[in-house]
C-alpha cells in the first residue's frame, strides 16, 4: 500500500498523522507513506496496531518533522508532560522504519528534556535520517534498533535508553561542553547495548570536555568501534553519573577509536579498549541475534 502526504495539499492527505491512522489498523497490510518535501508542524504517533511502516521522504534536509513539546510543557490534563510525553515522533509498532527526513524537535536548549523521537518498537530501523533537539534527543525504549548514514545531534544524554541500537557510520554531534552523548540503560544480562560503528563525532565552534556516556541504569553497555572523534570528547571518556558502585558493573568499550578525542591512555580505568578478537564480534548479524536490518 502507497499513500502520500503533502503539505502543499497535492497528495493524499496533507496531515502525516492522518496518513498514519488511515492504515493503523491491526493486522493491515504493510505500508509506504511518501512524503513530500515540507515542514510538517505536527506530534506524531504510530501505534502499536499499526502494520509495518515505512516513512519515506524524497530528502532528509526539505522533509522536516517538527514540534517543541518538552518535559514542562503542560498537557491536555494540565500536567507537565513529563520526558517520556515529549517527543515529536513517537514509535510503538512492532516493525518500522524511516529513511530520507529530518525529525526535530524545536524546543531549544535550557527548556529541559525534549525527545524528539521516542522509539520504543520491536523492530525499527532509520536510514539517512537527521533527529535534531538538545537534551534527550533520541529515546530507544526496547527493542532493536539499527540506525545506518544518520545525523544525532544533541547537548545531554541525546542518545538514552534500553534497547539494542546499532549506530552505522552515523555522525554525533554534541552542542554544549560538558555534556554527555549516551546515558544507556541496558537490562541485566543483555549482551549489547549500544553499538556505534564505524561513526564520526564532531561538535560546535569551543565544545569541550564532552563524555561518551554515562550509565543511566548500572548495567549501560555501550561500545565504539573504529569511530573517529574531535577534540570535543572529555579525556576521561566515560563518566559515572556520581555512582562509584556502576563502575563495576557498566560496560564501557572501545576499539581503534582515531582523532584528537581517542586518547586511550586518558581513559577511565573501569572502562576497556577491546582487542582484535573481541571487536571482531561486533557484527551487525550477531548483535541482533541473527536479524539483520538490510532491505526491511
């Protein structure tokens, strides 16, 4: 099924979140929605009935979803939002992805947590997408998630959550010194966590001392393979988030790290620099249990 959405009126619907509810039924047929280049001022859900989804943009930089809810912003029932009501898109389906747009979300930065696509999928997939905010930009609730050729910028924790993530030559951008790019929470016994291959990590005109994560919950594992960093990116690398007692049991790796910020050396010594061996396991197939991510 195709359906299309335009802004300018020339398509089958105007609205992205009628595009979706047209065909969030359960058990539907799969479905394309194509969408045409526009600023789409819109929240959106897809729920969990929908049927696989794929948003399709004709290009990441003209097809931008925006909104600028926060964890302040006061709902419907006059309460604040809350971080996990805040986000722009919003991805509880069993099977979805997402190639060529830009999600933001516009709350700007000192407005607190502010999502801009909560992701809390089975299985979901972002190829070439950009996701723009400031603290709390990306939310990967559960799940796998494989983002491939993808843009992340953000200021604090803008990478946060449980899920598997895969990370595939995207590039982080940090906004603000002394903030964090991840604050995973990965389950007890998960084997991984966040995995970032082969990515670059860039940042604003004098950002420095930025932490490549910090555990949200005391079993984060985050690994970056081969990921080049500027000089943005904080000696120490990893931070603790005031918990000594995470130390022991967060997994903080990384392999062949390049550029000014890879100083392994500097590094936390609770953290660990994986040798040939060990990174040679960080394979898509295998990190995913034997899915893979290609052509869904």
């Amino acid at each position: 099924m195709l359906i299309t959405v335009s802004v300018q009126g020339d398509a089958d619907f105007s609205r992205l979140q009628d595009a979706v509810d047209s065909i969030a039924k359960e058990g539907g047929a799969p479905a394309t929605i194509r969408i045409k280049p526009g600023v789409y001022e819109e929240k959106v859900t897809i729920p969990a009935t929908a049927p696989p989804i794929l948003l399709l943009g004709e290009d990441r930089d003209r097809t931008i979803l925006t909104w600028s809810d926060n964890a302040h912003t006061l709902g419907a029932d006059g309460q604040p939002l809350g971080t996990f009501r805040s986000g722009t898109l919003n991805v509880f389906a069993e099977s979805f992805t997402a190639e060529n747009l830009t999600i933001r979300n516009a709350s700007g930065p000192g407005t607190g947590q502010a999502v801009a696509a909560f992701v809390d999928a089975g299985r979901a997939v972002f190829r070439r997408v950009a996701l723009l905010g400031d603290q709390d930009t990306l939310y990967t609730g559960k799940g796998m998630q494989y983002y491939n050729d993808c843009y992340i910028e953000g200021d604090v924790d803008y990478i946060f959550g449980a899920a598997t993530a895969v990370f595939d030559r995207c590039r982080l951008h940090n906004k603000r010194s002394r903030g964090y790019i991840t604050a995973a929470s990965t389950p007890e016994g998960t084997a991984f966590g966040y995995v970032f291959l082969d990515c670059e990590i860039t940042s604003g005109e004098g950002v420095r001392d930025v932490y490549l994560g910090r555990p949200w919950r005391p079993y984060a594992h985050v690994a970056f393979i081969r990921t080049r960093m500027d000089r943005s990116v904080a000696q120490e690398g990893w931070h603790n988030w005031g918990q000594p007692d995470r130390e022991e049991t967060s997994r903080y790796e990384e392999y062949a790290s390049a550029g000014p910020g890879a100083d392994a050396k500097s590094r936390v010594p609770w953290s660990r620099q994986l040798s040939d061996e060990e990174a040679a396991a960080y394979r898509i197939i295998e990190i995913f249990g034997g899915w893979h991510p290609e052509g869904y």
